[in-house]
C-alpha cells in the first residue's frame, strides 16, 4: 500500500474510510533557514503561466477553500478538490514550554511543470495546457488511475458520478472570465495568492521577490517543478509527513508511519 | 418503519451505487435535480458558467445572464456577515456564497459605497489584481450553510401535533387554522380546553395575588429567541409593547454570558452589558483568553483575517490561554503565536497573578488611574477614565455596605428624591488627603492611599465636619489590591496550573507595549465563576488604561439605526404601545423586592429565598425552562421559541426538564417559529415556518469587532419556499406577528401601525412595510443622507426583484435610496474613520462613561440563598454554586479527578452538522493528554466513558498534547438527536432522516444541576446566571 501523508489526501471518502483532518505529529519544527526557491525557475513562452503562492503563516484553517471549491465545481459528496491539512506537533515537555502547536498546510494540485501525471496517462487525457494548468479531460479518461499514483502530492483521485480522475483545475473556467479560483477569492486569512507568473507585476511575482529564500515547495526532491509556492512552509512538511493519524479512523493508521505518541 | 438514506436516494430514480458513500442533503438534493447526469464539460465538469465575466484589458463586467449575484447576510453564525450570493434565476438553486465586498465583515479593505455594483463586481475579479486585496470571503461554514436552503429537513408549512408532545407526529395545517387556534384556543389536542393568545392578554390582572410585583397575567406568555439577527425589533414590537408580555430573552445566558455580566461590570451596565475589542490591526500584544482567535468567535472571519495579517506582515503577537489547542496558533508565525494551557475555570488565579505582580512591580498604570473624572483625563492625554480613586463604604454594618460613598451620605446637599441619583457625586480623595467630589476634581485624586482622613471638613464656615471614620472607606483600586493580595503567586499558579514565570512573564509583556496591548475573553468563560473571571479579564485593560486607544481595547462602531423615532419614520413608539411590567421569570431582579422577601424578612429569616436570585444578570434563558416548569417565580401559559435551541444548548437543561416539558398539564401550549424540527422545538405543539438566510429580511448591527458605523442589510434575494399565508406572502415571523396583531386587534399593527416623521399613519402589514422604513431611516440618518441606486445597481444586483415594492412603499425620494442600501447590502461607514481624526491615536468612536474598577452593584448585593454579600471586584474565586460553596465541596477531586471543557469548532456551529461540513468533521472525539491517557490506559480510537454528576456519554477518543492535563476538550456541535437525526412523520408520511448526523457527544447533554438548589436548575454563574460548561467534574474510563 502506498504510504499516505494521513493529512493530505485529496480524495473521495465515506465517513468510515476518511480523511483525517488533524494528524499528531511529535517533533518540534525547524526555525533554521533552509536552502529555498527564489521566483518560478522555467517562465513559459506563452502568454500565461498561472501559479499560485500560499502564505501558511494567513491560513487559519477555516476550510472556506475546500467548501468553496467543492461548490464552485458542483463535486460528488465528500470529494475534495483542495483541502487544509491541521496538524498538532508535540513542541516540548519541559514545564513552561509550549507543550504543543497547530500548523496548517493547505494542499491542492501543485500544476508541474513537470508532471508526474502525464507521462503515464495512456489516453492523453491528463494533460499541461500552455497556460501551466494541469488538467483532465474527463471524456478520454478511463479512470485507470495510474496517474493517481504517480502524483506525489495525493492530488487526484476518482470521481465517483464520472468514474474518471478528477483533480484541481484552478478553476479555469473562471480564470478564462477574468475571475480568481473560487479557494483564492473566499480565503478568509488572505493565505492564496494567485497570479501569472509571467507578468513580472503581478502580486504573485512582487510577493515570491519580497519573500526570495523563504519560498518553498513541496517534494522538491521529486523534480517536478510545482507552481504552487509556499511561505512559512517547514523542511518537515515538504515531504510525507509522518505521524499518526488521529481523527475520525484511527484503525486506519497502520499504514502511516508511526512516531510515536503511545507511551508518551 | 425508518426510512433508510438508501430509500430517498432510490426515490429519486438514482442507483443507489452512486450514492454508497455517505448521500448528505446536498447530494441527494443536486443529484434529484440533475435527472439526465450530465458529465458537463470536459475538463471544469459540473462547474456552473462563472456568475459574470470580467475583461482583462478593461475590467468591465458583462453578467451572466442566467445567474444572478446580490449582497446580503449570512447567518450561518452569529456574526451575520455580509455575503454575496449567486444563485441561478431559473432554479433560484442557490450556487455559492462568498463575501460581500463593501462589509468590513467580509472584506479585508471594503469598497466605498460609492462604488457601483458593476465596478464592485470588477473589483473581486483578477482584472488588476484587484480581486486579492479587494477579497471578500465567506468561511468554511458560510460556503457550505447555503445547503440548507435545499433542505428535505425545512419546515416549510404550518405544523400542529398530532400525536402526544414530543411524539413526533404532526400534521400540516392551513395558515388561517395556525391563527385561529392560537389566539382563540380550544380543546385543540383533544386533551382538555388550551387557552388562547387572545384569552392570555390579560394586562390587568395580577398572576399572584400575593405578589403583585410578578406584573400581569400576560406576562405568562413568554418569547425566547436566539440572537438579534437583525430581525429582532419587530418581534419585540409585537410581543413586548403590543402583546404586553415582560418576558422576551436571548440564548446570552447560555452562550457567552460570563464574559458579557463582566464586561458589563467594568463598562457599568450589567443589563446592556457593553464590551470591547482587541485593536489587532494596530495592536502589539494581545491576550486571548477562552476566545480562540481565527479558530471561532465573533465576529468570527474578520477576527481571523485581522489576526492572519497582523501575525505575519504588522508588528503583532499573541497569546492564546485555553485548556484546548485550536487553530487560533500557527507554528508558522513562530513565536508571533503562542498558546498557554490553563486548568478550566481558573482564569481568575492567573489574571488576579498578572495583576498581584503588576501591582508589585508598579506596572499599572498610576497616572491613568488617578485621573477621577473624564476632564482631568483628558488633560492628561487620556481618552477614558475609571473609578480607581473612587470611595467605597466597607464597613460591614453599614447598609450601604460595598457602595460608593456619595455626597449624600456625608452632608453634601442634594435633594431626597435625587439620593443615590446621577446627581449624588461620587466622592474621591486628593493628594492633600481631603474628600473631594471626584467629578469636580481639577488634579489627580489618590488610588493607593497609606491614610484615610477620618474626617469630612465641608468648605464654608458654618459647616462642621463629618465623621466618616466609621464607613471603613477604600479607594475601588485598594479593594482591588486587597483581592490580588489574597494569594501568592505560587497559590494562583498552583490553582491555574500555569507556572509562575509564565503569569509573571505575561504580565510583564502585557504592560511593555504602552498602549498597544489588550486582554479579552469569551466563550471560555462560562464556568462556576465565570463572572470573576471575565471581570478580571476585562479589568487588565483597565490597569494599563488602553481603552479607545488606537492599537487598545475599542468599542464598536455601532449601527446606523433602522429603529428608532428615525428622521423618516417612528419605529419605535406607537398608540395603544404597552410598557410591559412586572418581574420577569429569569429572577433577574434583587430577591428584596419581592413580596417572598417580605414575609421571610418579617419571619425572622430573609434568607434563603426559595430559589436563586440574579440581581445583576440580564434575561436569563438559562434559568426559564426550571423556573416556568417549577412555577417559581411563577408557571408560563404559552411559550414561544423563535430559532432557538435551549435543550441542546443550556448544558444539563435537557435532562431536567424533558419529562416536564412534554406534559401539556406544565406548560399548556408551545409555539416554534423556526426552520427546522430541533432537540426544543420538538416538544411544540405548532411549527410555524420560518424564513431561512437568503430569503430572509433584516437591518443587522456587527455584535461587535468593527470600529466603523456598520448595518448590513438582508433581503429575500431569491423567492422564498415557505407556504404562502392567503395574502400570498411567505409564512415567517413577520408574516405570523402580523397576523397575530391582525386577529387579536393589537396596536402598532395593521392599516394605521406605523408613523412616518412627520406624524402620518402608514401601514404594518408586511415585512416590507416595516424593513423599507428601516432602511428610509438609515439612509437619511447622519448629515447628509446617502446617494441613490442607479438603473445599471438595481440590474446588476438583482434588487430591481423588490423595485415595484420599493417604489410602492416608500415616498419618491426614499426608495432609491433604500434600494442604494440593498444594492450595495447595508450602510457603512468608512473604514478609514476607525480614528478621531483630529486625535488620530484615537478611536472615534469612544466609550465615554466611567470605567467600573469597582461594581457597586454588585458588591452591594445579596445571595439570595446565603444572605453573603458579593465581592465588587474582579478577584480569584474558585468555582462555585449559586449558594456559594465551591464546586469541589460537592465534587472532590478524588472522586471526579478530570475537568470537561467546551471549545468551539472551527468548522461547525450547534446546527451545520447537516452540511458538506460534516463530511469534513463527522464527529467529535475527545481530546486527552497523553499522560492522562496513559493512566487511564487509553489510546486513540478507544472508546473512552466519560461520567458527570448530570450524566453519562461514550465516545472515540484522540490523545496528544493539544489539551491541559487533566482536562477533556470536547468540540461544540455534535452529539445531535433532532435536525434530521430522529423520524418525524407529518400527514402520516415519514420523513427522511440521516442516520450520520447524531455522531460525536454534546457536552451539554452530561451538564450538572445545581446541588445547592436541591438540584432543581441547572448550574450556572452565581452572579451572571449563565450556564456552566468548562469545568465540569468528571471521572473516565475505558469503556
């Protein structure tokens, strides 16, 4: 079985085998500054290359992002196209320390550059556009899921009404009338900052320029070029995360690695 | 039979596959709408054409015209946000919700108002850019409320019992039917004559003949409602001043109440109970205490958005004190956030730690407090002042024990009519160590004075001195000290289980920033001595004197008044208008007014008084349900509840009086006004429809958070699904008052309700008729009344649906700006007046009374069980019973070892279990410390018991270190037994029900009685009267 990030699943789930929301982990977090990204290393030739920076130090995990996107894009019950992962991580046991801290990591398709999911679609249905969106066409998809497994990022999964991948589009049928993806237009904490990132005036640009080396993304090590960025985002959460899943299916977390909060 | 999930999904032609997953309303719902199943596009799916498209080079905005966008209010809270809903003209099927970008609710950097709807929709767009600071957001749960609009769970057309009370069985009546019972009455159920509304409206007559102050038999018809969610004037309007009836009350008691009667206590007004703010914007350092900041409260986005900028781009940093880790701290910020374990119930120990070092380490604020009066405050550059260097008589003997000394008292002329008046100064000390008034006082008086004259020397040589060393005066600030004192430092870290350096080192940063620091608190607070508490709270701001400073504790903007004798029409008062009197049945009213206490006093033993007393409380909902069941003060004929819930909100309510509350014998006829069958209103004999959120009207005030004059406005902004009454207007509480008046002739109603300015009659007789007037009074009040909508507004909001009845009901130079109101969603002040302008450190709009260091009322009076007076200020007091004995004299620790306490979710209110969210949070586990789990051998996913003196509840368990020690966090809105969780059958025809929405426990349903009330109410604040539901005693074990 794939070892699965228990926050990060961006699936389709009944109640009984469900996203787990809030996953314990029990490790202080880094405050050391890391190697980091400065602005989108490939700009496209093309008119647009839309990406999107999401500022983990605004987010206040309302899940505003994740109703709203789950309305604007009329999804089966309990598929989610983009969610906040809530983690609590033990911080220290020493009497008069903060005992432990929420961090909040909001997730959807991060539109490679280069995507895990593409190559290995046999249908050509998962496809880049030349805008940088990473989309599906739902018509030539057969729902073989290879893509699914490719992806590092949990992003895709099943749609259950069309039995075909669905992901996040970054609602390009609204960015194509001028509008913001519906998860950036109701961010209460002003966390998803969304833009060209070929047009050097954009707030997305003038944003990853004022934040230069503390800009991050997640799994660089697997190469695939993201466009979406992150500020606040800990070396810890850029890969799995492990911990021990801790709401809602906690029979489930054999498959998580775990760090330990028995005994504790 | 139950009616399975899978059987209304078959119903609607679909395979039942499709659904094997968990069919929430939503589905079920978009799914019976969509029969053909269209795959949609092929790459956006499903996604509805966007609501109107923005051009790139030029910004302008072409609509959709199938959809249609309107700015109204949310109520998927009790914020009440403005929101802009975009819904399909064809269906009226509501497609989603975000933020309405002129409300400082919504958006971060509102637009002004006169924008046009046109541009404000350029504004949220990408055009520019503009759309991510122009945003205007809806939380997680504004998105997903709308899903109730659709609901099979509405009531939407009259409902009579039909079977026993709370049988759950009904039968749809007419409109006409509903009216005509509940005011005439009858044998209705078959079980014995009920009296009518009509019959109930007896003005005159005593309802106890021994004790005429309970007022009249009307008063026997009570109304308990929610919150004011902007429709509340009229309801009060019918039942208090045309109906009569004294007894009108909120859910404050059971809800955030604490931290209101202490607030109240500091601001001097115990019944209003003002409150304040944290300045986050502009802030350094603020306190959190019990209110978790971005993770719930209100008003609940504007808070986390303030907060979200201010932690990660200004200069602020916060600590949040909760025994529960909420989303309130990101580790993100590092050190910009923090949270602080505390023990429930025991916020008293560390405030009262803060202030003891404060007081020690001269870091209150000397010269601020010493300012006696508002003059020689600002003299000294100080926009408030308290009574700190007031005088209070502490003599035990005296009668006006725990009072402020007043000129009165010590020979200062004032007429007898006018004793213990607004004209009977208050007195103070000077630095010359006279008595002085203190309102007259040109200097700084003394605070921390080391002598106290024993002598009063009138000016003017005929007059002799006064003795006053018998009167034991102390300044409000030395009585404070005294509290602080009590206890050491290791006392109150023991007592809150914060250490010591953590108190010290908080006070130490809570007095290091000037002005720029505040404390506040909320919902946290209600524990057994929640009122100290908050008063503590709320007193720090008033050690460092940061009140209507810019970057302090600041008071909200306020409304632009829809009622009111406004400048186009009277709303307020009417011919034939009724003052209710009497007492209400809440006993919020001193014991030694009563007619008990005349007989007990002259018996030899005033006290105790039968049951407990709150002279200092406002309406109390908590203690309604016992007091009307047991006939103290005295029993209810009717009883109405509009939107409200008190048996799965009040903790311990539903056990004690359920029984009771379904035999007719106690309370002869019940009448809901509501959306939905709850866990209260199922014991109603009739349902009457209520409307729901965006088909709903309202002029509606932020409760408070906003600095700026703010009214948002709610109209139907689609066509409403209730019933129609025979008029043809939706049945809603507008419609059902209206009637009401009509069939029982009331005043304030009718052809001739209401006035305009200029003394003419015009009509009641719809909701329009009442909230067009409003919206006349808040668009001329102020200098200049505000512009009007044009052609391309009405189109382009979708408020040209109301244009015939704007220009039908209001004079031809209101309605277009009434309808520039709705266009735009409300009125608002602009943002960038939060500051005097001419004090630009400042806040405008000022709290301009004195601040209350000291609470005569309170300290001067009674517990009406144990005769003890009340302590006047904040100080540590462990929790306790309404006769004053500590919880634990009950309840050992040995015994019930753990505490329970309440935090709010991020995602749900008390009733959005029935959404999207659920799917998200479906239950409740509760939260233990990993060493208390491991004494209790428990780990995640057991199933853990957790026992109360009120009860007893299983449920999953979570450990980590998110929560005190010692403690179990339990998340508010689970634990559901109506809402769709129970079958009711209407006609005969079951409804559907969802076998998922009664997950997770409610803390409520394991809430204590009272022991020392023979365990006849619930327990609740002692002065404050509010529920009690952090820190309940508790024992677990693995189940």
């Amino acid at each position: 079985m794939k070892k699965t990030d228990p926050g990060a699943m961006l699936t389709c789930s009944s109640r009984r085998t469900f996203i787990r929301e809030l996953s314990v982990l029990t490790f202080a977090l880094a405050t050391a500054p890391l190697p980091a990204l400065g602005a989108p290393s490939t700009i496209s030739s093309a008119k647009n290359t839309w990406a999107m920076l999401v500022d983990i130090r605004r987010c206040i995990g309302c899940q505003a992002c994740t109703i709203s996107c789950f309305q604007e894009n009329a999804m089966p019950e309990g598929c989610f196209r983009t969610l906040v992962a809530a983690y609590s991580i033990r911080l220290s046991e020493q009497p008069g320390m903060q005992p432990a801290g929420t961090y909040l990591l909001p997730r959807l398709c991060n539109h490679c550059d280069k995507p895990a999911c593409v190559s290995v679609c046999p249908t050509g249905a998962t496809f880049k556009r030349e805008d940088g969106i990473v989309v599906v066409n739902n018509r030539r998809c057969v729902g073989c899921a290879y893509c699914i497994q490719a992806c590092p990022y949990d992003a895709r999964f099943i749609n259950p009404a069309t039995n075909t991948t669905d992901k996040c589009t970054f609602c390009v049928h609204r960015i194509q009338a001028g509008l913001l993806p519906a998860c950036v237009e109701t961010c209460v904490g002003g966390a998803r900052i969304f833009g060209d990132a070929n047009d050097q005036n954009s707030q997305l640009r003038q944003k990853l320029r004022q934040y230069q080396g503390q800009i991050r993304v997640l799994q660089p090590q697997m190469n695939t070029t993201p466009n979406v960025y992150y500020i606040g985002l800990d070396e810890r959460f850029q890969g799995k995360v492990e911990g021990m899943p801790a709401l809602w299916s906690p029979q489930r977390s054999e498959g998580a690695s775990h760090t330990g909060m028995k005994g504790a | 039979m139950k009616l399975s999930r899978r059987e209304i999904i078959a119903a609607c032609g679909l395979a039942a596959g499709a659904a094997g997953l968990s069919g929430t309303v939503g589905k079920i719902v978009r799914e019976c709408a969509s029969s053909d199943k269209a795959e949609g596009d092929k790459i956006s799916g499903l996604a509805p054409e966007p609501e109107f498209v923005v051009d790139k080079e030029t910004g302008d905005v072409s609509l959709n015209p199938g959809q249609q966008v309107s700015y109204t209010v949310c109520m998927g809270c009790t914020t009440l946000c403005g929101v802009r809903v975009r819904a399909d003209k064809a269906t009226g099927k509501i497609l989603r919700v975000a933020g309405n970008p002129y409300n400082p609710l919504s958006a971060a950097r509102p637009l002004a108002m006169e924008t046009s709807v046109k541009k404000s929709f350029a504004a949220l767009s990408r055009f520019q850019d503009m759309g991510l600071d122009g945003r205007a957001t809806a939380c997680g749960r504004g998105n997903a409320i709308m899903e109730y609009m659709d609901s099979p769970l509405r009531v939407l057309k009259p409902l009579k019992r039909s079977g026993p009370r709370n049988s759950g069985r009904w039968q749809e009546i007419s409109f006409e039917q509903l009216i005509k019972e509940l005011t005439t009455g009858g044998n209705l159920f078959n079980e014995g004559h009920v009296q009518g509304l009509a019959e109930l409206r007896d003005l005159q007559t005593p309802l106890d003949e021994n004790a005429p102050e309970f007022g009249p038999k009307v008063n026997q018809v009570g109304v308990l409602s929610s919150v004011n969610e902007g429709r509340e004037a009229l309801a009060v309007r019918f039942w208090n001043q045309a109906y009569g009836t004294q007894n009108f009350a909120r859910h404050g008691a059971y809800c955030g109440g604490s931290y209101r009667s202490g607030s109240g206590a500091l601001f001097g007004d115990l019944r209003r109970m003002p409150h304040g703010k944290p300045d986050i914007s502009n802030a350094e350092f603020v306190i959190f205490i019990g209110t978790a900041p971005g993770n719930a409260g209100n008003p609940f986005k504007r808070t986390g958005n303030l907060v979200a900028g201010a932690r990660s781009e200004g200069e602020l940093e916060y600590v949040v004190v909760d025994p529960v880790l909420t989303n309130a701290d990101n580790r993100a910020c590092n050190d910009r956030s923090r949270w602080v374990p505390i023990r429930p119930g025991t916020d008293g120990a560390l405030i009262m730690g803060m202030i003891r070092w404060m007081l020690e380490n001269n870091r209150v604020n000397i010269a601020y407090l010493s300012c006696p009066n508002q003059d020689v405050a600002k003299r000294s550059g100080e926009p408030s002042f308290t009574s700190a260097s007031w005088l209070v008589i502490t003599a035990d003997g005296h009668a006006r024990c725990g009072r402020y000394l007043r000129g009165s008292d010590i020979g200062i002329g004032i007429p007898d009519d006018k004793r213990y008046s607004g004209a009977d100064p208050y007195m103070a000390l000077d630095a010359n160590g006279q008595l002085v008034i203190a309102a007259a006082a040109v200097n700084p008086a003394q605070i921390l004075p080391l002598q106290m004259p024993v002598q009063y020397i009138p000016q003017g040589e005929d007059k002799q001195p006064v003795d006053i060393a018998d009167m034991k005066l102390k300044t409000a600030l030395q009585l404070l000290h005294e509290a602080a004192f009590r206890h050491s430092l290791d006392e109150y870290s023991d007592a809150c289980g914060i250490p010591k350096d953590i108190i010290t080192g908080l006070a130490r940063k809570f007095t290091d920033h000037g002005r720029k620091a505040s404390a506040v608190a909320h919902g946290g607070m209600m524990s057994g001595n929640g009122f100290y508490n908050a008063y503590g709270v709320v007193t720090l701001n008033a050690l460092i004197g940061n009140v209507n400073w810019k970057g302090g504790f600041v008071m909200n903007g306020g409304p632009f008044k829809d009622v009111g004798n406004g400048p186009q029409y009277n709303l307020t008062s009417f011919e034939g208008q009724v003052k209710p009197r009497g007492m209400p049945i809440g006993r919020n009213v001193a014991f030694e007014r009563t007619s008990e206490f005349k007989r007990t006093k002259a018996e030899g033993k005033p006290y105790p008084a039968r049951d407990a007393w709150f002279p200092n409380a406002p309406a109390l909902s908590t203690e309604w349900l016992p007091a009307m069941l047991r006939g103290y003060p005295y029993s209810l004929k009717a009883l109405i509840l509009w939107i409200c819930n008190p048996l799965y909100g009040v903790p311990g309510l539903s056990a004690l009086v359920k029984q009771d509350l379904a035999d007719p014998k106690k309370i002869p006829l019940i009448v809901s006004v509501d959306t939905m069958i709850n866990e209260s209103n199922a014991f109603a004999d009739y349902i009457v429809p209520d409307s729901l959120m965006y088909e709903c009207w309202g002029w509606i005030e932020p409760w408070n958070g906003v600095p700026t004059k703010t009214m948002s406005a709610r109209w139907p902004v689609i066509e409403p699904k209730m019933a129609k009454t025979p008029e043809g207007r939706p049945i809603s509480m507008e419609t059902f008052v209206i009637a009401l008046a009509k069939a029982m002739d009331l005043p304030g109603f009718g052809p001739k309700g209401l006035t305009d300015a200029q003394g003419n009659h015009v009509s009641l007789e719809c909701p329009e008729d009442w909230y067009f007037r409003g919206g006349a009074n808040i668009a001329f009040m102020g200098q200049k009344p505000i512009g009007d909508a044009t052609e391309e507004d009405l189109h382009y909001s979708g408020v040209h649906r109301m244009r015939e009845a704007l220009e039908s009901k209001l004079k031809p130079d209101e309605w277009r700006k009434v309808a520039f109101l709705y266009t735009r969603g409300g009125r608002f002040q602009p943002a960038d007046q939060a500051q005097d302008q001419s004090m630009p450190d400042w806040q405008t709009n000022r709290f301009n009374r004195v601040l209350w260091i000291w609470n005569e009322n309170v300290g001067s009076s009674l517990n009406s069980l144990s005769g003890a007076r009340f302590w006047g200020c904040a100080q540590w007091l462990p929790p306790g019973f309404a006769d004053g004995s500590a919880m634990r004299k009950h309840y050992p620790e040995k015994e019930w070892p753990m505490l329970l306490v309440s935090f709010k979710s991020p995602l749900h209110n008390a009733c959005s279990i029935a959404t999207s969210l659920g799917v998200l949070r479906p239950d409740n586990p509760m939260l233990l410390h990993p060493r208390d789990a491991a004494e209790y051998g428990l780990s995640i996913g057991d199933i853990m018991k957790v026992i109360t003196p009120g009860g007893t509840v299983q449920g999953k368990v979570i450990v980590h270190s998110g929560v005190m020690r010692g403690v179990v966090g339990i998340e508010h809105g689970y634990g559901h037994k109506e809402l769709g969780v129970r079958q009711h059958v209407i006609n005969g025809i079951a409804r559907p029900c969802r076998l998922d929405l009664p997950a997770g426990i409610n803390i409520n349903d394991i809430g204590l009685t009272d022991p020392s009330r023979g365990n006849q109410a619930v327990w609740v604040d002692g002065i404050a009267g509010s529920a009690v539901r952090n820190g309940l005693p508790a024992k677990i074990a693995r189940a």
